[in-house]
C-alpha cells in the first residue's frame, strides 16, 4: 500500500515495525541511524517516515529540521519511550504529522500508520483539486482561442508556481490586471493575499507609508501603527499597477524590498521580513523609459525577471467573436436581458474597428447595446456607431442596407456627411456591404484615388504604414 521508512537505533523495534507494517502489505525500508536514513530518501520513493525520538549523535526532532532544510517533502510519525507533552509538541511544531509511544503496540502502529496516509492522501486530492479550481478559474476569465493569449497562458503556467518577479507590459485595457490574478491563482500562494497598489493613483506624499506602513507619529495625522502593502501581502501576491509612474526616490526603496525581502515603515528603524511575490504593470516601454531616465536600470532588470507582453486587441482580432459573446451572455445574466446572440454582420463590424481601448472598450461597447437593444440577436445597428465611423444611409436601390464610412473613426458620419455635401475635397465613401475584406478593399481603393496614387498619404489616410499598406496591395 505504501512505502515506509522505519528509522530507530534499536535493532528489535526496527524489526518489530517491519514484521506489524508488512503484515499491513506495506513495503518497509530500515535505517539505524539518521544518515542512513536520508541515503535511502535520497535513493528511494518514501510515502512515510516512523522515526524514533531519542536517538545517537542526531535525533528525531532534528531529523524533522533536517528533512526540511533539504526540502525533502515526507511526513514524520514520531515514536518515543519517553512520551512528555513538551516532546510532543516540539515534533508537532517541527512537522511532525503524528506522535506514539513505546512500547509499540501493532494495533497502535497501524492505526498511527492509516491515518497518516489517509491525511496524505487527502491532503494531495486537495492540492489537486485547488490546482483545477484556480485553472479552471482563470481558463474562465483569461478569454480567447488566439495563438498571442496562447503564448500569454503557457508563461503564466510556467511561471505561476516559481517565486520570479513578473513584469506584464501592454496598453491599457488589455487585461494586465487579470493576467496577474491568474499568476497568483494558479501559484501555491492562491489561498495567500492578492494586494493590487495602483502606484499612478496615490498620493505623492503617502506613496512611501502606503507601500511600507508607518508608525505612529511618524507624520501629522499618523494617529498609530499602520502596515503597508507589502506587510499585507506577506505569504502571497503584491501587485504593483503602472510601476513606471513611481518616483525616483521611492524606486531605490523598491529595489532594497525586493532584494532583501525586508524594508522600515516610515518613521521606524526596525527591519521587517516579508515573504511577498512581485508583480508589476505598466502601458509604458519600461526599456524605454529607462534609456530616458526614467526609471531605474537595476530596478527594471530585477522586475523584468520574466516579462509578460499582452498584445492589444487588433493584434487578435480573432478572439473578438468570442469575447463579445462571453461579454454578452455575462451581461445578459447581470440584467436579465432578452438578448440571445450577435449577427455575423454585427461580429464583423467589431472586427474591422481597431479598439483603441481594447477589450475594456469592447467591454463597454457590447454591455451598452445588450442593455439598449430592443433585438434578440444583435444587429450593426444595435451598436454606438459612431465609434466605429459607420451610419446607415437607408436602403439602396435594390432594398439592401448600406453604410456610410466618414474618413476618421473619431468622426461622427452625420458630421462628416454634412461636411461632404459642402465640400467635394472632403472624402466620402459608401459602402454596400459588411465584407470586411471587401470593405478594406474599396477604402484602399479610394484613399489611393484621393492622394492621385500618393501611397505614403494614401497609408497615412488609412491609418496604417506605407510598408502595411504596401503588402495589403501585393497580396
């Protein structure tokens, strides 16, 4: 049933445990000593160890300080013929999972035996279980089926149960907040504190007692003692939002903290320990931000231990579909909504828009028309367009919708329109159709027509790159 490590000095107990522990079916392995003891942990695959108590030269407590100190990860019952409650609480402390007396007694032995494995056993079944829980969790949150979110879920996986300083780069919006609750979930700090610190919302004189704690009296209106964010923190997860906004001065301090893991609350001289894993945010090119003097060079390497880079929205376009139906369907069981799905016309329309806020925006965007819409299914219509630059022109001859597309995202259509009929230099373009390829191509098209075949004006019109736009035509 399982594979257990007798270890005692006294050769008749050794095999007393032997003969009552294989009778039970278990394999059994005999050490005399504590050296021998960890030969055969490092040699073999040990479920449980019964370990004497007193015992030659080290003894069963610091066997127990042994096997912790190098990480061996096997629980102890300890046995003694010189049972007192303080021997037993010190092997408590020192990890021990149980305590018996001698003489051993087989009845006692076994049970000692069961209930530990049981423990074991139902200690792992947890630990597995709250690993399915936090990547289920985070599988829910962390939306999308693009090779990018990919990339970004196999680093968290691999980064999550290590201790590193993560570094999580990308444009506002994009979920750098969600990425880092995910790294704390799916760690073994899950069930620990997540503290967030926006370090571009605080105050500029308290920056440092937010961080750090204060004492009392260390400033006016410090009435008493209060922790900072790394004290909360302590056994889990500080997360350092827009890290690029803090000051220079309080950069240094930063840096102590998370090279010594210990820092002084304002006002105070005492150091304080704290066992806290780092990690931190910014929209900004943190290099960048360094080259110009911005930032601190050794603080941005000690943080950028393993950088994560979220990609902006229109660099996966293709994950667009499926977070406007998760959006959909979350606020259609917030509100009670009747809404029961998005068109393909609708779907193409946020598409081709570029979200310039990413998916907070498109959040927001598909929350509104849920909650606006008078349809079951969501239609183009049924969307703010003129964010998208779009207003319907009414039917065509042949009785089919169209959409008219002003030159700039930015600008309402009507605007624009009214704009066109005063001035015939000003591009107006309408567009009998919701094909986005179709689409790109007469916009391309046209901006070409407008600039007399200018590229670099045309690409500029576009919004895009003379080399994008240059591809665009090749293809």
């Amino acid at each position: 049933m399982a594979t257990v490590l007798c270890v005692d000095d006294t050769e008749a107990d050794r095999l007393l445990m032997e003969e009552i522990l294989s009778e039970a079916d278990h394999d059994v392995l005999l050490a005399e000593h504590v050296p021998e003891a960890l030969q055969l942990l490092g040699d073999e695959d040990v479920d449980l160890v019964v370990s004497d108590y007193r015992m030659p030269k080290v003894s069963g407590l610091e066997f127990l300080h042994l096997l912790s100190r190098e990480g061996h990860e096997v629980p102890v019952i300890i046995a003694t013929a010189y049972a007192t409650v303080e021997d037993a609480v010190s092997s408590i402390k020192a990890g021990a999972i149980d305590y018996i007396t001698k003489p051993i007694r087989p009845e006692k032995l076994k049970f000692a035996v069961d209930q530990a494995l049981e423990l074991i056993r139902l200690r792992r079944e947890n630990e597995h279980l709250r690993d399915e829980v936090a990547q289920i969790r985070s599988e829910q949150e962390i939306v999308g089926e693009s090779d990018a979110i990919e990339r970004v879920l196999q680093t968290i996986s691999a980064v999550a149960p290590t201790k590193a300083t993560v570094l999580i780069q990308g444009e506002s919006g994009t979920g750098k907040e969600l990425i880092a609750r995910a790294t704390h979930d799916m760690s073994d700090r899950s069930e620990g504190p997540f503290v967030a610190v926006n370090c571009a919302a605080m105050p500029e004189n308290l920056v440092e007692s937010l961080l750090f704690g204060h004492e009392k009296g260390a400033f006016t209106g410090a009435t008493q003692r209060s922790k900072g964010a790394f004290e909360r923190a302590h056994g889990g997860t500080l997360l350092l939002d827009e890290i690029s906004e803090m000051r220079m001065d309080l950069q240094a301090k930063l840096l102590r903290a998370l090279q010594e893991e210990e820092f002084e609350r304002v006002g105070g001289s005492a150091s304080i320990n704290v066992d806290v894993r780092v990690i931190a945010t910014t929209n900004r090119d943190l290099a960048q931000h360094v080259r110009e003097g911005n930032f601190r060079e050794d603080l941005y390497y000690r943080l950028n231990v393993v950088p994560i880079r979220v990609p902006p929205l229109r660099e996966r376009k293709e994950d667009i579909p499926v977070l406007a139906h998760h959006f959909a369907s979350e606020v259609k069981e917030r509100s009670g909504a009747e809404v029961k799905g998005i068109s393909p016309e609708a779907l193409d329309l946020l598409e081709g828009y570029d979200w310039p806020g990413n998916v907070r925006e498109l959040e927001h965007t598909v929350e509104q028309a849920v909650i606006l819409s008078p349809e079951e299914v969501l239609q183009p219509e049924s969307f703010d367009t003129e964010r998208f630059g779009l207003t319907e022109t009414g039917p065509g001859p042949g009785g089919e919708r169209s959409l008219a597309v002003s030159e700039s995202n930015g600008t309402p259509a009507g605007e624009s329109m009214a704009g066109a009929a005063e001035d015939e230099d000003e591009p107006f373009i309408v567009l009998r159709t919701f094909d986005v390829r179709e689409a790109e191509s007469v916009l391309i098209e046209q901006a070409l027509e407008f600039t007399d075949d200018n590229r670099t004006q045309a690409a500029e019109l576009l919004g895009i790159s003379p080399r994008t736009l240059r591809n665009k035509l090749n293809k």
